[in-house]
C-alpha cells in the first residue's frame, strides 16, 4: 500500500469515528432531552418547588423557557445528527475507492470533496454546541422551577446552576477551540 493510500485511509477513517461519536453524544443528548421532558413542571408552583418559600417560585414564563429551551435543544442535536450521518452516507457512497480500503473497511472508500466534508463537520459540530448551549439553559430553568429563582438567591439554586454555567461553557470553548483547529489542519 503506498503512503497516499494509506494517508486517505487513515482520514477517512478518522472522519467516519469523529462523525460517529458526534451522532453517538448528540443521541444520549437527545435521550436526556426526552427524560427531562418527563418531568414537565405543573402549573401549580405548590406541587413543584422543593423549598417552602412560595415568594421564590418560578413564573410561567420560566417555565415556558423551560419547555422551549428543550425543543430549541433537540432540534440542534438533530441537526447535527442529520448533517452527520449525510457526511457518513457521503462517504459510503463516493466511487472510486482503492482495493485495500474496500478490504479494510467492507464500504468503497474515494474521493469527497474536502471543503463540502469539512463544511459538513463545522455545521455538525455547531449544531452540537448550540444543542449544548439550549440544553444548559433548560437545566437552568428547571433549577429554578424546582429550587427556586435565581432571584431570590437561594443556596441551592446557585450551588446547582454556578458549576453548570461555569463548566459546559468551558467545555464548549475547549470543544469549538478543537474543531476550529482540526478544520485549519
């Protein structure tokens, strides 16, 4: 096999693993959307907030945000979901594949058109990041229906929503600092 060949191998390869796990996170997302959809606050704040403070309920507007913020969620991760598995299916498809590759990976490996492949994987990954970003902010507002308003400056309610707005922004800067650098390379 000689270098080329085994070059585009390894590419495609790792594109098809990368597309892979970002189908495979976006769906355990999706998952946690639809359990956190279970938990749908009632109207009544009596029956839904933990603490005995009724001045620190949440409105309906929070809740509202909270329903809202999981649709805007899932809709993201089934964007990027989709724009996935089209890249995969793109890949599968593309004629012209070498002998070894079609031994290696059982599919016809060729040619994809690098800006149309990177293109893809840039949407993709920043439909996960706004699936993320909806997904924090229901977590936020289910914090609130729950525990009280950010306004009241409950304990609780900071303790649970401060490490959730400090983390997954972290880790979403991290994540698009990786795929913009691997989108350059």
């Amino acid at each position: 096999m000689s270098d080329v060949s085994r070059q585009r191998l390894s590419t495609t390869t790792i594109h098809m693993m990368a597309l892979d796990g970002v189908v495979n996170v976006n769906s355990l997302f999706t998952l946690a959307l639809f359990l956190g959809l279970t938990w749908y606050p009632t109207t009544d704040a009596r029956t839904t907030l933990i603490g005995d403070d009724m001045a620190c309920a949440a409105g309906p507007q929070i809740a509202e945000g909270l329903i809202a913020f999981h649709v805007y969620s899932f809709s993201s991760f089934l964007f990027s979901s989709l724009i996935a598995l089209a890249l995969k299916q793109a890949i599968k498809m593309s004629k012209g594949g070498d002998e070894v590759g079609d031994q290696l990976l059982g599919v016809t490996m060729g040619h994809v058109n690098k800006a149309c492949l990177r293109l893809g994987m840039l949407a993709s990954a920043f439909g996960s990041v706004f699936g993320c970003g909806f997904l924090m902010m229901a977590l936020v507002d289910l914090v609130q229906v729950k525990l009280g308003t950010l306004a009241c400056g409950s304990l609780y309610t900071i303790a649970a929503v401060g490490p959730l707005v400090i983390l997954v922004p972290l880790a979403l800067v991290i994540y698009v600092s990786l795929v913009l650098h691997a989108f350059t390379r």
